[in-house]
C-alpha cells in the first residue's frame, strides 16, 4: 500500500506546520501501522491509500517529488503542498502511479488523466446509446464514427447533418454540440465553418441577450392609448434591439407579443401630403 498522509510538525524555524508524508506498507499492514502512529502521540490524517506497489515505488515517487522535501527530516517527509495531494487524487489504482512516474511533470500527467477520463466518458455513453437504440441501429453506427473524430468542427458539422441528430446530442459528453444545435441552429452554425470559438462566442452573446429585461425597456417606450404607425415601431423596436445588443430582427408585429393591440388606420404628413398608413393602437399590457 502506498499512502499518504497529513500530520503537525516543526520547520527548520521551529515554527508549527503541516506536513506530508509518502509511505509505503503491505496492504495487511496498513491499518496497524496508522495505530502504530496514532500510538506514537502522532495526530494523522490519512490523505489517500492506495492497495499494492512496493517499496521501490514508494522510493521513486519521493523522488519524484524532490522539490517538496522537508531537507532537515528524512526523504519520506514533505510540504503540506497541492502538487502532492492533487497527484494523489488521480491515483484510482497503483498503475496510475506507475504511469505518473513516466511524466517529466504533474501537469503532464494530469492532461494525460483527461484525455484518458474522456475516452472513458464517451465509452459509457456509446454503451448507453447501444442500449437505448441497439446495435444495429443507423444512430448507433454514427456514433461510433463520430467519436472517432478527433476534430470539433467536424463532428460538429457531422452532426448539423445528421437527420437524427435530436435523438443523439443529450448522449454526448460534451454538451457544447447539444447547447449550439439546439439555441444557434444547424444552419447558424454552418454559417461559422463550425469553428468552436466562434460559434461559442455568439452562443454567450444569445445567452446574454436572453438575460435582457426586453420587456421593461418596450413597456417604457411605448403608450396604451396611443397610436403608432407599423413603421415607427419597427423603428422604435430596431432602436431598442441594436441599444441593447439583442439578437433579434424588429418587426412590427414583435409588439403584439407586449400589448393587446388593434389595426386601425392613422393619417400622417408626409411630405405635405396627407397620407393613410397601417399600425397598431395599444390597447393594454400582456402583463396585467
């Protein structure tokens, strides 16, 4: 068993610290050597075990972590520091450190860690999809060519064209394909070449825009009682829009969706002439 664990010490100032240490026991041991400790007046804290290894990994993985040795205790002690006790984190099983051993950093490492986590997280979804739809199925064969894409923009556009894509995108790991597809749409993101960054930075400024308290700003600029040509709302509304960054195209029927309203016609000047237009008397708020 490889274990680590958490305990009181003394620096070299003679100042109170935490402190670590890297261990090594037989797994039937393990137990009985936390008491042996505890029986030594040591208050521990056990961090992380890990079943199996011996004592040359042990060995090999204070090495590895030589930059955090305490100098004046022996080479089993370190600093209460998160490199170590994030490292321990990802050692599910003793071939995880094993492998760790054979990065030059724990920032190596911990990328190696995802990119294995996610191959893990899109083997347990295609289980799922196999399950839910069978083997033979049209969106299970996709799928499987679709998780062999290493390139977002392809899968991206792969699934922009797949007819039963609805079926398939809550199964995805990566809910960027769902959250695109369904708020910009498969065309909107053709539009972009199925660039990630892109298409995520108009995704966030839809998000944004649905924030916008839309309504407050409409329910001041326009009256009940009064009347406005088509064309002055349209214009109003535009106004509104492009004054708060709302991704929206202004039409005038946009304001029915606010006020009751009703047809009539109005006489306006224009150009010295008296001319008959269509719009909207506002005849009370939706909201009340």
């Amino acid at each position: 068993m490889i274990y680590l664990l958490r305990t009181s010490g003394i620096n070299e100032k003679h100042e109170p610290v935490l402190i670590l240490k890297i261990g090594y026991t037989d797994d039937s041991r393990g137990e009985g050597r936390f008491s042996d400790y505890k029986s030594a007046g040591m208050d521990i804290e056990v961090l992380y075990k890990v079943q199996g290894g011996n004592i040359d990994l042990e060995h090999e993985l204070q090495k590895k972590f030589h930059n955090f040795n305490l100098s004046w205790k022996s080479l089993e002690w370190f600093e209460d520091c998160p490199e170590i006790v994030n490292a321990f984190s990802g050692f599910s099983d003793i071939d995880n450190i094993a492998n760790f051993l054979d990065y030059s950093s724990f920032d190596e490492f911990i990328e190696s860690r995802k990119k294995i986590s996610l191959k893990e997280l899109y083997t347990d979804s295609l289980n799922s999809v196999i399950s839910d739809f069978g083997e033979g199925s049209s969106i299970v064969g996709f799928y499987r060519s679709f998780i062999d894409e290493t390139r977002f923009d392809r899968g991206l556009e792969c699934l922009c064209n797949f007819e039963d894509r609805e079926k398939l995108v809550d199964y995805i790991p990566d809910e960027s394909f769902a959250n695109f597809i369904r708020v910009l749409g498969p065309e909107k993101c053709k539009s972009f070449s199925y660039r990630r960054a892109v298409i995520s930075e108009e995704f966030n400024r839809v998000l944004a825009n649905n924030s916008i308290d839309i309504d407050s700003i409409i329910y001041s600029r326009f009256e009940v009682g009064k009347r406005y040509s088509f064309l002055e709302i349209k214009e109003s509304l535009y106004n509104i829009y492009l004054e708060n960054g709302f991704n929206s195209t202004a039409k005038a029927t946009d304001l029915t969706k606010y006020f009751n309203t009703k047809e009539v016609l109005l006489s306006l000047n224009v150009n010295g002439k008296i001319k008959r237009v269509a719009g909207y008397e506002i005849l009370k708020r939706k909201e009340e």
